[in-house]
C-alpha cells in the first residue's frame, strides 16, 4: 500500500475507533521505521486543518471530478495547499498525484476565499482554538532499573545540559511555573521514587537513553499500578490484560528479572508488541500467552504459585485527554456530525464495560494463591471505577480494600463517595484527572483478607462453564446458523484425500508396415500384430508432474 493510501486508510480506523493516532502510526508494525515519523506529522496536520480543508475540497468539486475517497483527497489536498514540498514523490502514486495538481489552482482560490471570509491571515489562522498545541501534561520519564539507576539517570540528563530542580523548594508553587514549556529543566517526582518529570511537550523518542531502553515514557497515573500491587523480587505475578506492555515491563523492573511474571492477552498482534517492547526494556521473566484471561483456569498447577496480579482491562478512555484524542474526535464530529457524543450509547457501552471489568477482577481473586489485586482505568466515569469496587467488595469475602497508605499515600485526590462506597473506602482508591497534570486515571489496590475457599472456586467456575454454555445453546438462528455454515467453509477448505487414478493400459508401440515383398517372395507378416508387453517393463507415465525416466523395455511380439 502507497503512502498516501496508508494514510487515508488509518483516517478511516480512527473514524471507526480503531487504534489511537500513535499507535497506528508511530507504533505501527506495518510502516517502516522512516515512515512512521513522517506519517504522525502528517495526519496530525491534516487532522488540524481537517475543518477548512474539507470546505475547500467541496467547493472545488474535487471529489465528483476525480471520484477518489474522501480520506485519500483530505491528505493530498493538505501536502498539495500545506506543505512547502507539495505533494510527495517517494512511495506516492504518480497518476494519483498529477490528478490532483490539475486542480490546485481551483484548490487554492477556494482556500484564500475561506481565508477572507474567516478573516484568516495565514493557515495556522484555519486551526479551531481548542486544537491549538496547548498541551499541559507533563512528559513522564520511568527509568528502567533492570538496566540502570535513577541517579544515573539523573547525571546523564544533567550531562545533556537538562537542569534538576527540586519541586518541594524551588520558588513559584506550582509545578506547571517551575517546569515551564520548552525549558531543559527536569525533576524526581514526589509520589513515585523512579519516575522523573520534564516540561509538557519535551520529546525524548529520539533520546539516546529512550532508543538503548534505560528509559521508558509512561505517563505517571499508568505507573500507579505497579507500585500499588507491589510485587516482591523472586514471586509470581500476572497481567491479565496485558498489550502494549508498559504495566508489564514495570512490574518486571520492581522484580529485578528475578521470578515470573504471565502475560495474558486475546490479540496477537498486541501481544507481539508487547513482546517486542519487554524485550527492549531487557526484560526476561515475561511468559506471554494469547488467550482471553476468563478462559484462563485459576486452578491450573501452573499458576499455583501466583501472588501478584494487575489488572488493567478495558475501558471507555474517557480520562485520556491529550491533542491527538481532540484531532481525531474533531475530526470524526467533522465526517459524522450528530454521531460523535451519542449520550445513551455512551451509557450503555460504560454499563457493559463495568460487567466486563468486574468479571475481570471477580475471576483474579479465584487464583487460590493471589493475595495483592491492582485494578486500574484510564476512565474518569464513576460507573466503571467506584462503581466496579462496590460491586467486587459486594460478591466476594475473601478480599478487602488496600489501605489508604499502601495506595500511592501522598497522591491527594482520592475516590469518590457517591458510587456504592463509603468515605473510608473512597480513601483507599485514588484518582488522577487532567488538572493534575497526567491523564484522568483510577487505581485500587484489594488484599486477601481469608485463605482461598477451593470447593467454593471450583463449584464457580463449574456455574461459569454452564452458564456459558447454556448461553452458547440459546443463540439465534441465524448465529447457529453462521457457525453451521462456518463449519461447511472448514470442512470444504480442508484437505482432501486424492482420488486414486486408474492406471491406464500402456500403449501399442507402433509398428512400421513392412515393406511391398518382391514377386514371389514369402512374408511370414500377413497383418499387423498384436504386440504384448514383456512384464516388468516400465512405461512413461502421464500423471502430471510426475515424469518417470526412461528406461528400454524388451518387447515380445508373438504371432497369434
């Protein structure tokens, strides 16, 4: 697939909420390395200009002109009106783009036009307000400790001409003044011992240290769970839903590679990142298995020994507000106005999400040898947060809520009282929200409070099993009749036994007519003969692809 083709086919994965910007453009397998970067840069700039360009486009006529998707013409027209360069050359479509120059001028005129009516003076003028870079969370840095120390960290950054400030005593209050935008300044974080903070907006992707794995960029509330579920060096832990891998990779570095840690998550493809990216960070305890962690049997002798799990499932990723988030969701408001903020469906997707997660955390206190749950979103919605930890604290009694200063104690904003929990639980959670600058994030901590009960664990899981199955019986017709039809598809693409060919009967060599005899001669040859092949002998065989060497065979002829 061509570049721009690439492009207009992530613009159409983000309208369907397929993947993040940066993940299926920096973080896609399927670019290469020197694509990657230059494609991020320029989606994001499109995405910007999103609003006046597809005016342009419309009032230009391009799309009943050439009669190319609208995605495709958004990117060309961008690099075609934005770019200084125009339209790209290497791993571009040549027909394609001699198309779209045809109608730059048309193109332009309409751009200045919209220029004026908007009382625009430049293009950056055409970006909405609320797109504008104005990013206010801080760049985290988590150094990895299977690989260095933070104070090595400290002097390599120090060496590279960043200065160290210390939040607690530097003047001006608040942090967002002491590590102001673009300055090279940098701090230890007051809350957890191995991250480190630098302005909003610094970019270290191409950071020595980022690029030889002695440190990770991770936001500091996605660094919570692992410092709240404390696994010891030496033990046993899980992540049971765990691509792209940075939960994993941190647990892995507070266990100094010493034990194991299981892996768990139902796409391969992620779970190849997460293999890659653990394997960057040098991490060697990390067994990764593709398979849906409810399918995972708590009573398996392979997870006897598990202490430790991390429980990071999905979410609605309302509290993730970064500028890539507000392109895209600018954009999707753009190409599908009226459908972007559906309130009920919003709702019932949050309902069927807090199920799920429940399920999630209710099947991890099965493990009979697990004593430390973290479970964590990166929501802001009390339903999937609060709401979860009443419903787990409700239908079990083998685990209880982690105290208050084993739940990262310093961080102030703690949960909230109005989802099923009192005002010394919502204590023991904590929240993050953009203001605080990280994204909005929610972590609870759950400690074994009674030894595991087996033949309680087994008769659950025996319910699960029916249940499912009993479920899997009650499906439509037209589901049951999918899976028949679906099981025709496999039982023709299997393969099939060849049919044995008959062997053919060999044929007659030909035999020359003799010649006339002269007058009076006698000829013991009166007619043809039949001619009968000596056993043994060896033919050529027809069969295709299976050409036999020749070999001379002695024939017989009898006269009958």
């Amino acid at each position: 697939m061509l570049f721009y083709e690439r492009a207009a086919d992530i613009l159409g994965r983000l309208e369907r909420r397929q993947g993040s910007l940066k993940g299926l453009t920096v973080g896609n397998a399927y670019l290469k390395a020197e694509e990657k970067r230059k494609m991020y840069a320029v989606l994001c700039e499109t995405l910007k200009h999103a609003s006046a360009l597809s005016i342009v486009i419309e009032r230009s006529g391009l799309l009943e002109a050439e009669n190319i998707d609208p995605r495709l013409a958004l990117v060309l027209t961008h690099d075609l009106l934005f770019t200084r360069g125009g339209l790209q050359h290497q791993g571009a479509d040549p027909k394609l783009n001699l198309a779209i120059r045809k109608h730059k001028n048309r193109l332009a005129k309409e751009l200045e036009r919209l220029k004026a009516e908007l009382g625009a003076e430049s293009n950056a003028d055409l970006v909405p307000a609320h797109l504008c870079d104005t990013a206010s969370t801080f760049r985290y840095v988590r150094v990895n400790l299977l690989v260095t120390s933070v104070d090595a960290i400290i002097k390599a950054f120090q060496d590279d001409r960043y200065r160290l400030v210390d939040l607690g005593q530097a003047e001006g209050g608040t942090m967002h003044q002491v590590l102001a935008a673009k300055s090279r300044v940098f701090a230890c974080d007051p809350d957890l011992n191995d991250l480190l903070v630098f302005p909003p907006g610094t970019d270290l992707h191409a950071h020595p240290l980022f690029v030889n794995g002695s440190i990770v960029l991770q936001d500091k509330a996605s660094c919570m769970p692992a410092h709240v579920v404390q696994p010891a060096p030496g033990s046993v832990a899980l992540d049971a839903c765990a691509a792209p891998g940075n939960k994993t990779s941190h647990m892995a570095s507070l266990m100094k590679n010493r034990g194991r840690i299981f892996a768990f998550d139902m796409d391969q493809r992620r779970l190849d990142t997460l293999v890659q990216l653990t394997g960057n960070a040098k991490c060697k305890i990390i067994k990764a298995q593709c398979t849906n962690f409810l399918d995972v049997d708590p009573l398996d002798p392979s997870y006897a020994d598990v202490e430790y799990a991390l429980l990071d499932p999905s979410c609605s990723g309302s509290g993730i507000v970064n500028r890539q988030d507000a392109l895209v969701d600018s954009y999707i408001a753009i190409v599908n106005p009226g459908g972007a903020n559906d309130a009920r469906s919003s709702e019932t997707r949050a309902q069927n999400l807090a199920e799920f997660q429940t399920s999630i955390v209710l099947h991890a206190m099965r493990f009979p040898g697990v004593k430390r749950i973290s479970y964590s979103t990166c929501s802001v919605h009390a339903e999937e947060n609060e709401g979860v930890v009443a419903r787990v604290l409700q239908s079990q009694s083998e685990f209880g809520l982690a105290a208050a200063d084993q739940v990262i104690p310093t961080w102030p904003r703690r949960g909230l009282e109005t989802a099923g929990l009192t005002k010394e639980q919502a204590a023991c959670v904590v929240r993050t929200m953009p203001e605080d600058g990280t994204n909005g994030f929610f972590v609870a901590g759950f400690v074994r409070l009674q030894p595991a009960d087996i033949a309680s664990t087994r008769e659950q899981l025996a319910e699960l099993r029916a249940a499912r199955q009993k479920e899997e019986e009650a499906r439509p017709k037209s589901a049951a009749y999918a899976s028949s039809a679906l099981d025709a598809k496999k039982a023709k693409n299997a393969p099939q036994a060849k049919k044995q060919k008959q062997p053919r009967e060999p044929r007659q060599p030909r035999v020359k007519a003799p010649k006339q005899a002269k007058e009076g001669a006698v000829s013991t040859m009166r007619e043809p003969l039949p001619m009968v092949v000596a056993s043994g002998a060896v033919v050529k065989s027809k069969a295709k692809g299976k050409r036999k060497p020749k070999r001379r065979v002695s024939v017989a002829i009898t006269q009958l």
